[in-house]
C-alpha cells in the first residue's frame, strides 16, 4: 500500500473542496485533493445550463435555510460575491447578469473549473496535490492523523475537510460518503431532502398542458414565488416551482396564481358585469396562452366558446378561483436524481462557523452541500460553497 503524509485532507473536489484546497496551499499547506470521481468540479460543469451561475449579487442570510438559523451568517459576510467576481475577473473569465443578480458564464462552465485548479496550482510551495478516482474510501482518526484509505493508498494528515456535497444528482456521482463520516465521528443528521426539484402530480397532469409554460405567482406556507411555471409529463418545474421547493414538506398544499399581473376585482367585474355577451375565450385570451385557457376552463367545464352571462354564478366564481388560487397537493418530488441541491445534512450547531471546524472531533471541518446549509436557486448554493470553503481553507 501507497503512504503518503499531507498537513490537510480534502475529500470532495466539487466547488467547497476546490476553494478550500486552493485556500489552503496559499497559506503554506501540503494539501491532498481527493475524490472518487476520475475528474473534478462535475457539478460545476453541468450547472446553469452549462453556463454555471457562479453567484448572485443579491446575496444575502435570507436567501438561505438551515436548522441552525445564523450559522451561515459569519462565513458568507466573510467571503462576499463581489471576492468571487473579482477572481472571475482575474482570469478573465466573460461573464453577465441574467435576471434576479444571478451571474453566469458568457460560454462555458467550464471557465469556472479551469480557474479554480489554476488557483490550486498557484502556490509557490507544496500546493494541492490531485488524486481522483479514489473508490471505496474509509476514514480513521489515531489521536494525531486522520487517515483516509482504500486498499491501494493510505493518506495521512492531522486535518480534514469533508467536501462531498449532498445527495442530488447521483448520476454524477453523489454518495452520502460524507454524511456517513459525520455520524462516524458522533455529529447529528438533520434528514437530507431533496430540493430545487420539480413536483410530481397526477392532477396537473391530467390537464394536459405537458411543454407548456408562463409566469405565474406560486404559493408554499407563507411563501411566495413570482416566476416561470413549466407543465412537465410528471407535473411542474420552472424556476418558480424549483425555487417553491425548498419551502415545500410532503403533504403540503401549494397555491398558484395563473394571471399574476391582473386584478382579481377588475377580472371578476367583467364576469359578472349584467349583459356581458363576450365568450370567456375573447375576455380571457390575452390574458393567458391559448391551450392554458382551454384547460382551466375545461376544469370549470366550461369552454372558450360559451358567453359569460350563459355561465351560471358558481360557474364563474370557478373561474376566479382557478385562475387566482388554484390548489393542490403534489405527489411527492422528481426526488435526488432531479433535484439540485439537497436540504439537510450536518447539524450546523455542532460546527464552529468561524472556522468550519467540528466542535466534536478536533481536526475535522465540513464545507458546502454536506452541511445543513441550503441556498435558493440563483447561485446562493455556489456562493456558499465559495464562502465555506474559503473559510476552511484559512482554518486547517
């Protein structure tokens, strides 16, 4: 067996794991980088379409959840946005702002990546030394080293960093490697979820409206999302329903409002205005895509050629009430292996936010996705692994 001694273990090369090892050799540290994937930063590559929203300018502790309500709070003011962009910038790396202060590549994620293992091979000294493809990884701790093994090599150091991330997108490689590493070492599991996901639900389904989309206001609890719906052959995506999911629990029941920039009052004069001999279709048409219309009004089994005053009272409240606050509860998500981030994770009162250190078990840091730290969708999740990644690479 390969035995090699490191001053810092990194396990995770995705986007907390590369800005720590990066942060780390900067300060002098020989830092082992491993992973089972055979190459880094995957998730990078396939996020924002291919076009990875790195960050968001409109960063902020509102944007995100955790059981532990302020721990985020110390490390995302210590490693802002604008710290990112200006690294961005350093490479030369195009870039722009979509909608919402979300910030994407102009080409490719792929600039992201190259940038973050340019910055981990940037130290003078020992720097970031790269191992992927490490399968079948175990992990002990004597009293001094942590030591990370399989049955080919042995890495030694006195300081780890669990960087793996949670379970979404298992295709790619996601594994609960490091939540098992957390309970190994006594921390507490707050029950990993999975979110920024579509809903599954027979009864949006059956209206059959599968391609198409519009901006709509989506309601989870308290919470409102004012964005893009897409009718999917499941159910519901689109970034207002991706965003509706974090606030989302099994059995929850989720509200949307179809026509979003009118006025219920003015819609339901016109409906119950006497002698009204337009056909809900001509009074409705401009306020909805065609096929969306027929649906609805299919829902209150009425059609677009029928005139309101033929519509009996009931009939039209209907209406109102599909277009305005149309209910009910999904199925269940499209689950880890659609969702694009996942909630839950490392109990974040059990770890020191200045430093991501365990408060259990000396030696040991968490950083990103493992932690039950969840970001909205817009590049809150990147921020954060930039952000608690940073923060461990200063620490170990």
């Amino acid at each position: 067996m390969n035995e090699m001694t490191f001053d810092v273990l990194i396990v995770g090369a995705g986007a907390a794991g590369l800005m720590a090892a990066a942060t780390a050799a900067k300060r002098g540290q020989k830092v082992a980088l491993i992973d089972h994937n055979k190459t880094p930063g995957k998730k990078i590559l396939i996020s924002g379409g291919g076009r990875c929203n790195f960050t968001n300018l409109h960063e902020g502790p509102h944007f995100y959840q955790s059981n532990g309500k302020n721990f985020f709070k110390k490390p995302l003011a210590s490693y802002k946005p604008h710290d990112f962009i200006d690294l961005v910038k350093k490479h030369r790396v195009p870039f722009y702002e979509k909608t919402l202060g979300q910030l994407f590549c102009k080409t490719s994620s792929s600039h992201i990546l190259e940038l973050l293992l340019k910055e981990c091979a940037a130290s003078k000294d020992e720097g970031v030394h790269q191992f992927f493809g490490q399968k079948n990884l175990t992990v002990s701790f004597n009293g001094d080293f942590y030591e990370v093994k399989n049955e080919q090599v042995l890495f030694r150091a006195p300081k780890l960093i669990v960087a793996t991330g949670g379970l979404s997108l298992p295709s790619i490689g996601a594994s609960d490697w490091g939540h098992r590493v957390a309970k190994q070492f006594g921390h507490t599991l707050i029950e990993p979820r999975p979110v920024l996901v579509p809903f599954k639900s027979q009864t949006i389904t059956q209206l059959n409206l599968r391609g198409q989309s519009l901006k709509a206001s989506v309601k989870v609890g308290k919470k409102v999302v004012l964005e893009e719906v897409l009718f999917t052959h499941k159910g519901l995506s689109g970034p207002a329903i991706l965003k509706a999911s974090l606030f989302w629990r099994a059995g929850d029941k989720v509200t949307i409002n179809w026509v979003p920039n009118i006025e219920e009052e003015e819609l339901k004069k016109s409906l119950f205005q006497p002698g009204n001999h337009m056909t809900f279709g001509s009074l409705l048409k401009e306020k909805l895509p065609k096929k969306c219309l027929e649906a609805f009004l299919k829902n209150a089994n009425l059609t677009v050629d029928k005139r309101v005053q033929e519509a009996s009272k009931k009939e039209r409240q209907k209406v109102l009430e599909i277009l305005f606050r149309y209910s009910f509860i999904p199925d269940g998500t499209e689950g880890f292996r659609k969702a694009e981030a996942t909630a839950g994770g490392v109990e974040t009162k059990e770890v020191c936010p200045q430093t991501m250190e365990s408060q259990i078990q000396k030696g040991l840091y968490f950083v990103g996705e493992v932690l039950d730290v969840t970001g909205q969708l817009g590049g809150y999740n990147f921020q954060w692994a930039w952000a608690s990644g940073t923060v461990a690479g200063k620490n170990a």
